[in-house]
C-alpha cells in the first residue's frame, strides 16, 4: 500500500485500497456495505469496460448518485477513457471527489454537482452507472428509463430494496418510516426491470450487511446492454 495520500480529508466514505492507498473510512455502514457492493459492481463494471474496448477507442462512463465519486474513478482505473460523477451533495460526500481524484492522480474525471431528476439534459455516455440512489427519489422507475436513454452501450443499476416484504406488486412512496424516498421489493423491483424488455446480461442480490433495518437491508444489480 502506498502512503495516505488522502489522509488530509479524514475518513472518507469508500475504502480507496484498489487504488494502492490506505485510507481512514467512516465508521459504521459504509465498510460492510461498500463491500456487498463491490462483490458486483467491480465485476460489471470491468465486464462492460471490456466489451467495450473490443470496438471502441474512446469509453465513457458516468456514475448517478456518485457520493464522493468513487465508482467513476474506478471505472477510469478500469480502463474508461473518461469519468463522470453525478450529485446534489445532499450528505455532503460530493464536495470531496475531485480533490480526492486530484490526490489520487485519477485524470479524465469531471464531477457536476446536479439533481438526477435532471437527467434529461445529460450527454449520452456509453456506461451509465446509476448505483444507490433510486431509493432515494420518489420516482425511481422514470429515473431508471432516463438512465437508461442516456446509456448508449450499458446500464449498470445498484438499489436498496425492502427485505421486510416479498410481493411483486410492492411499491411504496415515501419509504417506510421516511417522509421522502421510496421502497420496492426485490420481487417487486425485477418485475418492473423485466417489464422494459430490456437486454439483462446479469442480475444479482445480496445483502447490506450495515443496514439493520429490513426496509433497507436489500440489495438488487443489473448488468444491462443496449
């Protein structure tokens, strides 16, 4: 591991050891759940980045929800020629990520502190990576399809879903115990993916070990080709 070269953030909400450093990471969720995560979307990440380049000299990558842009440096450290991050800053992680990538060396990167719900007005890229924010928004299925339009090759799709109920008709807006946000299930989350007809390369599901709560402790992610 190389020296801390992010030591001057203090802890930080991803854990930046594929990138050679040994960071200080906040305590509580963000250790447990950044790994569930990571068991699928470095994977497919790499898998879309590298069909990719079998035809493509130039990829580009952006990540919704990006918090403190971690998934678009690593989609550069990947092989994405150029990264972008997406985020209203709501929790403060976004005011980090380009110094971080600065810190880090990450070039190519460009971070736009905006709303999601304004993702229409976005460049299309070849990698749309909209990862932990559906759940936040009161209208995620619109979101997803917006995401969706911009994605010229791939859409990777990461979101919390209810473990507390298992209809496929579930749908819930404000989430549980919220005044904002919203809530699917599992079931409920895949019949509305399947409904589109769109190309599933791979789906997955696991658990985020950091959230307690069953409303939360769901996690779904979609590998999709266009």
């Amino acid at each position: 591991m190389k020296e801390n070269v992010l030591s001057q953030f203090g802890p930080l909400y991803h854990n930046y050891s594929l990138f050679g450093v040994h960071n200080e990471q906040l305590p509580g969720i963000f250790k447990l759940n950044q790994q569930a995560k990571e068991e699928f979307l470095i994977p497919y990440i790499t898998r879309a980045v590298n069909i990719l380049k079998e035809t493509n000299m130039l990829i580009s990558f952006m990540e919704l929800f990006c918090a403190d842009g971690y998934y678009a440096m690593v989609a550069r450290q990947l092989g994405a020629t150029i990264a972008y991050g997406v985020d209203n800053n709501r929790d403060g992680f976004f005011a980090k990520a380009s110094q971080i990538a600065s810190a880090l060396g990450v070039d190519n990167i460009h971070f736009f502190e905006k709303d999601v719900q304004d993702i229409g007005t976005f460049k299309p890229v070849d990698i749309v990576a909209n990862l932990g924010g559906l759940y936040h928004v009161s209208n995620p299925e619109q979101i997803l399809v917006e995401s969706y339009a911009v994605a010229k090759s791939f859409l990777i799709v990461q979101s919390v879903v209810s473990m507390e109920n298992n209809s496929e008709d579930y749908f819930e807006a404000p989430a549980p115990g919220w005044s904002w946000g919203s809530r699917y299930s599992r079931e409920s989350f895949h019949k509305m993916i399947l409904a589109k007809n769109w190309n599933i390369l791979d789906y997955n599901f696991n658990e985020l070990p950091g959230n307690i709560n069953k409303v939360s402790m769901g996690s779904v992610y979609y590998l999709i080709k266009k």
